[in-house]
C-alpha cells in the first residue's frame, strides 16, 4: 500500500509562491521615475502657484496664526529658558532670582538682542505674535498679584501694627514727596501724552513709593530672616505700604485719561463700591465656600480660578486694570487654608506665565531709540538717588524712633527699597494709560532694577560694618 502522508493542506489555502528576484538598480530607477520624480514635481507645482498668487483672487494676503506656529513655540521655548538661566545666575551673584528674569526679559528686547542680531528680535516676537505674548504675561499679573493679596492677608498686625504702620506711613511719604517733585521737574519733556501735571506727579509719587512685597519675602527667606522680629516687621511695612499705594494707583488710574468729570467720578464711585462688596459680602461668602470645600482640592482649585478671573474682569469692566481685581480677591480670600493652591498657582505662573512679563517689558524697553545720551543718564541718575533716598531715610528715622538699633532701622530701610517685579507692573500701567514717555519708561525701568539689585550688597554691606563694630566692642 502506498503511504498516507500525514502532511495536511487547509482546504482553499494555496502554498506560498517564491518572491521574485529582483534587479535593484532597476527598481531604483523606476521608484525615481514612479515616487520622486511626480512627488518633486508636485511640491515645484504648488510653490510656483503659491508665489505667483495675486491678492484679492482667494489668497490671504497677511498671515494666519499657523504661519507662525514655529516662531511661537520656539519663542515660548527661548523665554522660559532664558528666565530661568538668568534667574540662576542671579541667585549665584546672590542676588534675587527677580533681577536675573528682569535682565533677561531686557537682553531679549530691542535694547540687547534687537541691537546685536536685529533680524532675530523680529523672528522670534513677530508683531502678529505680540497679542498672543501679552494675554500670556497678563495671566502671569493676574496670579501674582492674587499671590501677593494673599501674602498680606496671612501677615499678622499683632503686636506690631503701630510701629509698623508708623514706619510704612514714613515709607510711603518720603518718596512720594520725591515722585511729586520730580514730576514738577520733568512733567514739560518727560510726560506721557495723556498725563496731566497731577496726574503725573501722582503716577511717580505712588511708582517711588511701590515696595515689592513678593521680592522682599525672597529675599528674607534666602537670608534665614523670614521668621525674625525685623523680618516680620519689614513684611508688615510692605504689605501695608502697598495697599496705601495700590489704593492711590487706582484712583489715579481711574482718574486717568477720562473723557469728563462725571466720568472719573463714576469710575472712582463704582471702584469703592466693588471693593466695599468685596470685603463685606464676597469675604465671608468665599470663607464658607472654601470651607465646605475641605478636602475636595481640585473643586476648591476651580473656584478659587474662577473667581480670581471673574474679579479680575469685573476691575477691568469698571475702567481700572485687571490687576486691582486680583489684588482685592487675594485679600478676599481666606487665609491659611488655601496655602498649597496659592503655591501651585505660584509655582506656575512663575515659570511659565510671568517670564511673559518680563519680555514684554523687555520689548517696550528700546534704551538706543530712547536716546542714550547724557541726558537720559543723568535723568536715571537723579531719579535713582531720589527713589533710594526716600525710601532709605524715612523708615530708617522713624524705626530708630520706634526703638529699633541703628543698624536694625538701616537694615529695614535697605529691605523696603527693593521694587522689582511691583514697580514693573505699576511702570506698564502708566505706560499703558499713556502716563509715561518712551524715555522715562527706560529710565523707570532701570531704576527698578538698580535698586532691586542693590539690596543684597547693601545687606551684606550692613552685616559687615556690624560684626565688625561687634569685634571692636568686645576688644574694647
């Protein structure tokens, strides 16, 4: 018998049929002549037809927002890294991360990057990106100035609200007494076109008066001060020097560029009346949201969002800047209990939000189309002194009459002067409602930094000339 093959075949199943050889020089060529070739002479087709296209016939004839998608991400890329760059190497000077991320927002404008490599300055913040840029770096606002209403409302008056209020009330008059003389100086060649002689001279007394509450807790949390007697006090100095000043900012903002009296009136009316619902019926309210909301962080994170950016709309509607809005919510807030979300609402904003901030400061800094000339120097100059004194001599006097030790009363002096971040903020505003010219902005804004800058070699300064009265005490 003939064996059974134990092999079996699927039934309609076919064996697999050998590959057939291939000449691959041949089949090179015929990929070119069948794939490159058409593919190469289509793209040629489409560049040809989008080059010769005349406006009017369907063709945009500006470009859309994808046409710079590129430049946006690169743009978002570059910013971010370079805040944190120079804020590092600002820390490692042992200066406040705030300098680095001022100075880098600085070398990113016209002024640095548009002076040595002026095609790359257009490239990356094309003036079709701008808007984009700025709603980015007014959510930064919103959030710090949200940050900063809840740090002054978690630092305590107890025990030391007279002195306190004495020495924020000599730090505010100092230098507002120097803004308003200023004003009387520069207000012909130096003001903005909207501004009036005294709405100006109240726009630089209140910028001169400006300490920068969120500046002065890093730096005392750097230095180990945060939870020492004078630490304590100088952020009880800020925070109530601020409000008085933000509260002067706003009426002068209110006042501002209005059409009639009638209209400022409203403006200022309606401004009181938000910030009296604000605080006698929102506080409370938002005090038992929050605390019904125990434990439910994300919902709690949500209203928290949403009520900052309904605040922040409902300043603006009225006719002042969002940031009023912001400011008076994180006052409204509980303190305390929404510490995490106010970290994280930091944590972000900080780096990827306000950089924003800095960069368009940076890109309305223009020093060479400003005129940097003898005369802006001296302007700057004069403007510094002005702003150091006021802020140094004042606060100095009335903490040694308030019982502190001189180098207790410089040290605090010295803390007080830093502006920073703040008194950028305040320097866009007037900027903004057309308070500020071109060349007093550069000068405004090199002033925030100097004298941010010049805090911590001040400190050390006053550290040093103290151990050593201390070593020659005790060799005494």
């Amino acid at each position: 018998m003939t064996p059974v093959s134990t092999d079996t075949v699927e039934v309609g199943s076919r064996p697999p049929e050998p590959a057939p050889a291939t000449n691959r020089g041949v089949t090179v060529v015929l990929y070119v002549l069948t794939a490159a070739v058409p593919a190469l002479a289509a793209l040629g087709l489409l560049v040809a037809m989008g080059t010769s296209a005349r406006p009017g016939r369907g063709t945009p004839t500006g470009s859309g927002p994808a046409d710079h998608s590129v430049q946006l991400f690169v743009s978002i890329a570059v910013v971010i890294l370079a805040a944190r760059l120079f804020g590092r190497l600002a820390k490692r000077l042992g200066q406040p991360q705030v300098v680095g991320e001022i100075f880098a927002g600085l070398c990113l404008g016209p002024s640095v990057l548009g002076a040595l490599v002026p095609g790359a300055g257009s490239w990356l913040f094309p003036v079709e990106l701008r808007p984009v840029l700025q709603g980015l770096a007014d959510l930064g606002l919103i959030a710090l100035m949200f940050v900063v209403g809840q740090e002054t409302r978690q630092t305590s008056l107890k025990g030391q609200g007279r002195v306190a209020t004495a020495i924020a009330h000599a730090g505010i008059a100092g230098p507002f007494l120097g803004g308003a003389l200023l004003a009387i100086l520069l207000y012909r060649d130096w003001a903005g076109p909207q501004a009036s002689p005294v709405v100006f001279a109240m726009f630089l007394g209140s910028a001169l008066s400006i300490t920068a509450f969120p500046v002065l807790a890093r730096i005392l949390a750097e230095r180990g001060m945060l939870r020492t007697l004078l630490g304590r006090l100088s952020m009880l100095c800020a925070a109530i020097a601020d409000v008085v000043a933000w509260c002067l900012i706003a009426a002068m903002t209110a006042v501002a560029g209005r059409d009639t009296p009638a209209r400022a009136v409203l403006t200022v009316t309606l401004v009181i009346v938000y910030g009296a619902a604000m605080t006698w019926l929102a506080r409370p309210w938002l005090t038992r949201v929050f605390a019904a909301l125990e434990g439910r962080e994300e919902m709690r994170l949500l209203v928290l969002l949403a009520g900052l950016l309904v605040s922040a709309a409902a300043t603006s509607a009225i006719g002042i800047h969002a940031i009023f809005g912001a400011f008076l919510y994180g006052l409204c807030c509980p303190a305390g209990s929404l510490t995490r979300l106010t970290e994280r609402i930091n944590s972000v904003s900080g780096v990827l939000l306000l950089p924003f901030f800095f960069v368009g400061t940076g890109l309305r800094t223009d020093i060479w189309r400003s005129g940097f000339d003898t005369t802006l120097l001296g302007v700057t100059a004069l403007v510094i002194v002005v702003a150091m004194l006021g802020k140094l001599t004042g606060p100095m006097l009335m903490a040694r009459a308030s019982g502190l030790s001189w180098p207790d009363s410089a040290t605090l002096g010295v803390l007080l002067n830093a502006r920073g971040l703040t008194e950028l903020v305040v320097l866009n505003l007037g900027l903004a409602l057309g308070l500020l010219s071109d060349r007093l902005f550069v000068v405004l804004v090199l002033m925030a930094l100097v004298t941010t800058a010049a805090t911590a070699p001040l400190l050390g300064l006053l550290d040093r000339v103290t151990s050593h009265r201390d070593r020659s005490g005790r060799g005494l």
